[in-house]
C-alpha cells in the first residue's frame, strides 16, 4: 500500500500577504511621510508647495496614492480570504507576517526606485541629504523583504517537517 503524501500550498498566503504588505508600506509611507512629517507629496519635487495651486495638485496625487494603497489593501483581504477557502494551504502567522514585511519592503524598493531615483518627482527628505534618505528608504525595503523571507522561509520549513 502506498503511503498518501499530503502536500501543502504556501503560495496563496504567501501572495495575500505580499500585496496586503503593499498596500500597508504604502499607507504608511503616505500617512507617516506625507501627512504627519510632512517631508514630502507625491509631486513635491517636480510641483513645489509654493500656491495653492501647487498644494491641491500634490494633495490630488496624494489621494491617487492612497487609492492605490487601498486597492492594493482590498485585494490582499480578497486574496487571503480565498486562500482561506483552501485546505492544502496552512494557515501560519509566520508565514502571512513574513510575507507582509516582503510586500512593504518591495514597496519602498519599487517606488523608491521609480519615484525618487528615476522619475525624481520626490524625495524622502529633501535638502542637502536626500539622497543618503532616499537610499536609506531603498535599504529599508531590502531589509524588510530579506527579514520577512527569513521568517516566511524556517516557518515554511517547520510545515513541511
């Protein structure tokens, strides 16, 4: 008789938890960096906050971003919710954090790459050492995807063993 070898599925939680991790580095990034410091919106470089004109324009671009935040939000609660409705995919709270902290860190990597370095329509902090913040925030994105895959990776492991 041959034994049943029962195989499981990471992959649904681990991609609810990368887009959720998205949409959160992103809601963070807009309420931290843009409403509460204050260092910067989404066009602050390219449309300086010197007329009202300047400061609706930014604040408009700023509501785009939090909408994508948002979306991305609602789609991670769709997509663990299916995953969810799987018996071969295990529910682990290493696995789903770690995959998080992955998401937000592809989201400074992302946007910090396409906003700040080529686009350059923001800066994490602007001044005389932008570019040291604006590193700085891509090292953090590579910081939280390497921990979050550590974790994500031994908890996979302990399911599988």
């Amino acid at each position: 008789m041959e034994a049943k070898i029962e195989r499981t599925r990471h992959t649904p939680l681990i991609v609810a938890g990368i887009v959720l991790g998205i949409g959160l580095g992103g809601f963070f990034d807009g309420i931290v960096l843009h409403q509460i410091l204050q260092w910067h919106h989404m066009l602050s470089s390219v449309v300086p906050l010197i007329s009202v004109s300047n400061i609706d324009l930014n604040m408009i671009w700023d509501g785009l971003f939090h909408a994508f935040d948002w979306v991305m939000t609602v789609v991670g609660i769709v997509l663990l919710w299916r995953a969810g409705q799987h018996d071969d995919v295990p529910w682990s709270s290493n696995i789903f954090f770690g995959s998080i902290l992955m998401g937000a860190g592809w989201f400074n990597l992302v946007e910090g790459i396409i906003d700040h370095h080529i686009l350059g329509i923001h800066h994490v902090k602007p001044g005389p050492n932008q570019l040291v913040w604006d590193l700085g925030f891509l090292a953090s994105g590579a910081l939280l995807i390497a921990v979050g895959w550590l974790i994500s990776r031994q908890a996979m492991s302990r399911v599988e063993h």
